[in-house]
C-alpha cells in the first residue's frame, strides 16, 4: 500500500518512519510512503505557499495555485489513490474508517497548517475531509500518523501471528474494551493478579476475560454497548 504525505514539516515523520513496525513494514515491501514538501510548489524566492485571508482575520491561509497543482502533480505519479485531507471540520475517524481506508491501494495525506486551506483546494480536489477528534492540533501531520499507524495494522502481514490474532477494540465486531492484563510478579505492593489467571484452566480465564471486558466497557464507555 503507497501513502503520499503532503507537509510543510516533512522532518516530523523521520523518527515515525523509521522505528518499529513501521519501519519493518517498510523494509518487508509491505507499505511505501512518500513524503513531498509543499514549498516545492511555490514559486518565489521565498517559496511562499500562504497569504493573508480576504475579509481580514487573524491568521494565514493556505494558497489554492500553490496546492492544487501540487496534489495534481503527485496524482499523476502513479495511478490516482484516494486523497485525505486532515482538519478539525471533517469527519471524526474510528475503527471502522481505518478498515474502509485499507482497502485503497494508495493514500494521499494532505496536512494543512495555520488557519487551514483555501475553500476552493476542497472544491476543486473533493477530498475526504478527517479529524482525528475534537480538539485542534498545529497542523496535520500527528493526524496523518495516527491514520497511517491505524490502517497499516490491518495490512496483511504486517502484524506478527500474535497480534494479529487478537481483534482489536472498536473493529467491526467487536464492541468491547480490552480486558485487565496482569504479568509476574503475583504480588506487588500487596495487589495479587486475580486467582483465576493463575488456574490453568482455561474456560474459567476466557469466562472472567470476558466478563472483565463488559464491566469495564460497562463503566468507562457504555457508549459502545447502545451506539449502532
Ligand atoms: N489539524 C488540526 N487539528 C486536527 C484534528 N483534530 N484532526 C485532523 N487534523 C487536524
């Protein structure tokens, strides 16, 4: 799967990509991203991709000439992928967003900074807007990580037999936080790990994860139990 990112800051991404599981997805062939500096497209000597906004107000806004025939250029790379981009006005992202978006062959990441972009770049380019929540970051490039780690878990592979057994919470299907996890030492500071993990006997541990799971989603998101 091909990612695009398209950033002012293209420096923030060197330790994300270059860590972890990432990097071994990177290095597996199993992902391939692309980082492409927005200042590449102005044309002064400032390189200025940004001015003032019409109507006055505080802040700068990202110009239309300088990121339309951005995004266009980087489209015609290779075949055309599905273009993302990041802002507190698009639609909030989860689980089942991430499981959609794993299915594009390639993804164009689109982080905007300042006041945010021209309305006309949404015009013309239709992208799919998405905030990762409702608070507002500097920009969009943590965003573009958040999504990029999310979806590349659910690449084939990409995940040891280990993890990838697990379903995550929030996966379609699945509506349940986690359960309570526990390792040696058995006593610490006078809080034992419950008996039951300790028995051997398996129905009883998967019976009391289970019940783990629904006490907790119970308590701290019911939300997840009644939401459709
Ligand atoms: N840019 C600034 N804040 C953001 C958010 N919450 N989600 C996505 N992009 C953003």
């Amino acid at each position: 799967m091909r990612f695009d990112i398209i950033t002012l800051f293209p420096g923030i991404f060197s330790g994300f990509l270059s860590e972890s599981m990432l990097k071994t997805a990177i290095d597996a062939g199993l992902i391939d991203i692309h980082l492409h500096q927005l200042r590449d497209w102005a044309d002064d000597k400032h390189q200025t991709v940004d001015d003032r906004p019409f109507g006055g107000g505080p802040g700068m806004v990202l110009k239309v000439d300088r990121v339309v025939p951005c995004i266009e250029e980087i489209q015609r790379l290779t075949e055309p992928g599905h273009l993302i981009l990041l802002t507190p006005q698009g639609r909030t992202f989860r689980q089942q967003i991430a499981e959609e978006l794993v299915q594009q062959k390639r993804i164009l990441l689109l982080c905007g900074r300042y006041e945010g972009f021209d309305q006309r770049v949404n015009d013309l380019l239709q992208p799919d807007e998405i905030s990762i929540g409702d608070f507002v970051l500097n920009g969009g490039e943590v965003a573009a990580m958040t999504i990029i780690e999310s979806i590349m878990r659910l690449i084939p592979g990409v995940l040891g037999d280990e993890d990838s057994a697990r379903i995550d919470s929030f996966s379609s299907g699945n509506r349940l936080l986690e359960e309570s996890q526990y390792t040696r030492p058995r006593e610490f500071r006078g809080l034992s790990v419950p008996e039951i993990l300790l028995s051997g006997n398996h129905q009883e541990v998967d019976k009391w994860r289970l019940q783990n799971r629904l006490e907790r989603t119970k308590l701290r998101r019911p939300d997840l139990l009644t939401d459709s």
